[in-house]
C-alpha cells in the first residue's frame, strides 16, 4: 500500500464525520432558531392553560386550599345568577360594539380615503388616539364627562334637551343608562382602530376596479357594493371578529368608569369582571377557572359561527 493510498483512507472516514456533523447541524438549526419562543411558550403559556383547566375542577378558597370537585364548577355555572348577568350584559355589549362600531368605522375609513378631504392624516391620528393612551386612561375621562353639574355630556344634554336632561343627571347611578355609557365610552375608544384597519384595506383596492364599474356605467353607491366591500371582505372579517372577541374580554373599562364595582343592579358587570372577583376578591381560583374556560370555549363557538356566516371558510376553499 502506497503512502498516497494511506494518506486518503485516512482522510476519508474524518471527512465523513464532518459531512454527518453538518447535516445535523442543518437539520436542528430551524428548532435551535426556535427554541427561545418554545420554552416561553410551555412556561408562561402551555403551562397555565394546562393548569387552569385542571384547577377548574377544584374549589379553593386561596391558592394552597383545594377541594376536588369535578365538573360541579361548570354545573353551578348553569344556575349561577351572578354569572347569568355578566353574560347578558357582555352579550349586550358586543352587540352595540359590532352594529355601531363597525359602521362608523368604515364611514371614517371611506371618508378618510378620499383625495379631496384636506388634513386627511391629521383626522387618521385624531380618530387613532384614543386607542393609543388605553382604555384605562379613557375610563378615567368618561368617569369625569359623566360627572353632574359639571360633566361634559350633561351639560350638552342638558342644553339641547333641558327638560329629559336635568343638569345634575347621574348616569353611571343609574342602572338603565350604565350599558349606553360604556357602549359610548367603547366606541369611542375602539373606533379608529378599526378605522385604520379598514382605511387600509380600502386603499389596497385595485382601482382598476374601479375605472372598469365606471366604464360600465356604475355610480359611487354600486361601486361600493360590487368594488369596495368585496375588496375590504378579509379584513372586514378580521375585525368582526377581533371587535367581538375583545368585547367579551371586556374588564378595566367598565371596572374603572364604575368605580371598582360592577354598577347599580350589577347593571356593569361583565363576564372578565366576574372572573376577577371570583378569582381575586372571593378567593376561588377553580371556579374562576370555570369560568374563563366557558368563556373561551363561547368565544370560539362565536367565532366559528361568524366564519361560517360570513362565508370565510367557503373563500378558503376557493
């Protein structure tokens, strides 16, 4: 055997090696990459899932003292009063947020998109603002314009209709006035984000469409119907949902508006604020569990049924 022949049967099984060491670097680097947001995930996401489902089969009164209790919990929800009128009043609640908010949005959204509006960007920041200083911020202002004698909104109530309006009126004292409140305080709050979600997608309509329907003789209100909606239909579902998934999330809002509590008659109280209480101020933690995981569960079923009303999953499909 040659020197040569040596030297080669020598390099070859090294070589090897650092061909099968490279491969499973490659194969591992996409897990390496996302290793960071896994471990995040099991820890502060898994993890308290997983937990929270096994706890709302317990009763506790603190964290260390738990009592199982199956599926009693859930039981109890059927007949819980309290929680009944939490899931009334966040019903409510997303309803108005869907059939006013979403409207006014895309009123703005059309308004804002057109070149003959002057200080168009100026306006965009001024519908977005609100959202930009939070929801606990905006419960603290609308506390104060609902103030009598000296809040905003009753003293231009007052002023247009003096005679249902007294002055001194108290609207978040009374119970059949605290859901337009805070379906008031919302939409003005939420509003301009959807606002520029919409506002977006109306700009990325193609407007060929549009020089095409007005060749074909249609005026601005069958260019909205048969261009504007259908271009906007992925984002419009997007917001549907997000708007009525956060508006069963709803809490600081109203918990900051009404002072830490849930309203005259528990007229205020929504399902998040109930969960808290349950949770934080009652002491139990397994039925509070209960209660978030039937929250998330009807939030899901909504969803899906909004997807199937509004044909998203049929879009898929095509």
């Amino acid at each position: 055997m040659t020197t040569t022949t040596l030297e080669h049967s020598a390099v070859e099984p090294s070589a090897q090696r650092a061909s099968q060491w490279h491969r499973v670097q490659h194969r591992l680097a996409p897990y390496l990459f996302v290793s960071p947001f896994l471990i995040l995930f099991v820890l502060f996401g898994a993890w308290p899932i997983i937990k929270s489902l096994v706890l709302s089969t317990y009763t506790t009164n603190g964290p260390k003292d738990a009592v199982y209790v199956g599926a009693k919990n859930f039981q109890f929800l059927l007949s819980d009063a309290d929680f009944h009128v939490a899931v009334k009043n966040t019903a409510v609640f997303a309803f108005w947020s869907v059939v006013l908010q979403l409207p006014t949005a895309l009123g703005l959204a059309i308004l804002l998109s057109q070149p003959w509006v002057r200080g168009r960007a100026l306006f965009r920041l001024a519908f977005f603002a609100p959202y930009l200083v939070g929801s606990v911020f905006v419960a603290v202002l609308f506390n104060v314009l609902f103030q009598p004698q000296y809040g905003l909104i009753n003293t231009v109530l007052h002023f247009l209709l003096p005679s249902h309006f007294p002055l001194d009126y108290k609207w978040l004292e009374d119970a059949s006035h605290v859901m337009p409140a805070l379906v008031l305080a919302g939409l003005w709050l939420y509003v301009g984000l959807h606002m520029i979600y919409l506002l977006a997608a109306i700009q990325a309509v193609d407007k060929d469409l549009y020089e095409a329907a007005q060749v074909d003789g249609a005026n601005t209100r069958q260019q909205f119907w048969a261009v504007t909606l259908p271009g906007i239909r992925p984002v419009a579902i997007f917001v549907l949902l997000t708007s009525t998934i956060g508006s069963f999330q709803l809490f600081d809002l109203p918990y900051i508006l009404l002072n830490n509590g849930p309203g005259p008659n528990q007229s205020g109280l929504t399902i998040v604020m109930y969960l808290y209480n349950t949770g934080f101020v009652t002491g139990d933690l397994g039925y509070a569990s209960a209660v978030g995981w039937t929250l998330a569960l009807g939030v899901l079923l909504i969803s899906l049924i909004q997807l199937r009303v509004t044909g998203a999953f049929k879009g898929e499909n095509e």
